[in-house]
C-alpha cells in the first residue's frame, strides 16, 4: 500500500476530528497527532487543511478550529514556531498565514504609547507578574493571598464574581472558567475588559469551553491585550462582519488588521444557519 500523500493526510485528520464529539478531544487528538509527526509531514497537511478551510470546506473548517485552540497552548510554542519556519521557508502560504507572528522591534521592557490609546497600547508590552496593588479588593479587610483568590474562583458568590473578573492573575482565572455557573455574558465581560492583561486573555484563548464561542472569540480578537500570533490565528475562524469589525478597529495592531482583511478576501460568504460555533 502506498504512504498517504499529505492531502490524504489532512483529509483523514479532519474526518477524524468531526468523528471526536469534543473540543477536548478534538484538541488532545490533534496535539498527540503533530507531535508524532516532523515538522515536514505536519506541515504539508496542514497547508492543504488551511487551504480546505479556506475555500469553506466544513470538516477542515472544524480541524483548523481545534489547531487554533491548540496553538493558544503555550506548550505548544516550540511545535509552532517550527511549523512556522517551515511554512516560511517553503512558501506553505495557508498554513504561513495562520502562523505569521508580527515583527515587534523594541527592547523587552519598552512600552510604546500612542496618544489616547496608552492603556490599550501599553499592554502589549511584555509583562511583568500581577502587581499587589493590581489585585481588586475582595472586601475582607486585608489582601487575599493568591491561594484564597484561586479558591473563591472555583465556585465564585455572586457579590465576589465582580472582583474575580478582574483579577489580574492567570491561575484565578484558568479557575474562574472553569466554574459550572459561570456564563457566556460572563466571559465576554472578562475578555472585553480595558486595559487587560495577555496572559488572562491567553487563558480564554485556550479554555475548551469558551474558545469556541462566536462572541467570546471575537472579542478576543478585538482586544489588543491579546497575544498577537493568538488573534492573528482566530482571525481564520471569523465570519465575514467579524472580519469588518477587525479591519476597522484603529487600536488593534496592523498585523492583527491586515490579516483580517486577507481573510476577508478569501471567506465565503457565510452559509444560511451558520454561526461560526463547533459543537
């Protein structure tokens, strides 16, 4: 029997990942999928798959959902940033679109500021750890230690939810999403929140439940606190008025931009009774 071309390949992935009922599973599939495979091989697949979704093919459009979700992943960085060398060096422009990582030329701890944009902009400067005085006050006459707030998270009062929502640190909110009773108008207040912080975003991003929501996607999308190579790869999972909102929004890094308005001259109009969810 001859070796699978790498059009097969993703192909097969993709009907695999409709068959998984999950986002969780769909995710995990696909993480142990790529890195069984060189970078090469992963590459050539998902170059056709990007090309498939793009052109409005449903089962690549819900592969290239879970890849989005698992490249929020930090873990994930040292994979993406291979596949992206190899979708750069090899001219994989589907796959190279969905990878690009804008070029930020300034010194580490340098903020660059803009004229009635500086809480907005400011945030896109590497950060440093939750500051003390950043942590809201919970009301109980003394700081909460990080443990206590993480604890609340889990199974936050309604009087506190307020509070745990603008908790700056990731590991309160990574609990905060997970809570059973915590709602998509929740999410969206969480994630629309100005000035915020990347790496809470970053949890949204990655969080199985919430990514694949239209309107906490696109809200993410829109906050420039978000991590540019993570807006810039949900920008592929937008519909075409998502797109238009993305494209005129001043605030958002050009990168961030441009990338909407490829996408936008490559979408489908979007299919009667779609709304850009993957169950």
């Amino acid at each position: 029997m001859s070796e699978e071309t790498a059009e097969q390949l993703g192909r097969r992935w993709a009907r695999v990942i409709v068959a998984l009922r999950t986002a969780q599973l769909r995710v995990a599939w696909l993480r142990e999928t790529l890195r069984a495979l060189p970078a090469t091989a992963a590459a050539d697949a998902l170059e056709g798959v990007c090309a498939a979704a793009d052109a409005g093919d449903e089962r690549a459009e819900a592969l290239l959902h879970a890849l989005v979700e698992l490249f929020a992943d930090p873990d994930m960085d040292e994979a993406r940033a291979s596949l992206r060398d190899e979708a750069r060096a090899r001219k994989l422009l589907s796959l190279e679109r969905l990878l690009r990582r804008p070029f930020v030329a300034r010194p580490r701890a340098q903020v660059t500021t803009i004229p009635g944009l500086e809480d907005d902009i400011a945030v896109l400067a590497d950060q440093e750890q939750p500051r003390e005085r950043d942590v809201p006050d919970y009301g109980r006459g003394r700081p909460l230690t990080l443990g206590e707030r993480k604890a609340l998270a889990r199974r936050p009062p309604p009087s506190l939810l307020p509070k745990i929502l603008a908790d700056p640190h990731p590991d309160v909110i990574r609990n905060l999403l997970a809570a059973p009773r915590l709602t998509e108008d929740d999410v969206v207040r969480l994630v629309t929140r100005r000035p915020n912080r990347s790496e809470v975003l970053q949890e949204v991003a990655r969080h199985p439940r919430w990514c694949q929501r239209p309107r906490v996607r696109n809200a993410l999308v829109l906050n420039p606190a978000t991590p540019q190579e993570i807006a810039i790869a949900m920008v592929a999972l937008l519909r075409r008025p998502e797109l238009r909102d993305v494209m005129e929004a001043k605030a958002l890094h050009p990168a961030v931009r441009a990338a909407a308005q490829e996408r936008f001259a490559r979408r489908p109009p979007m299919r009667p009774g779609s709304d850009g969810s993957v169950q």
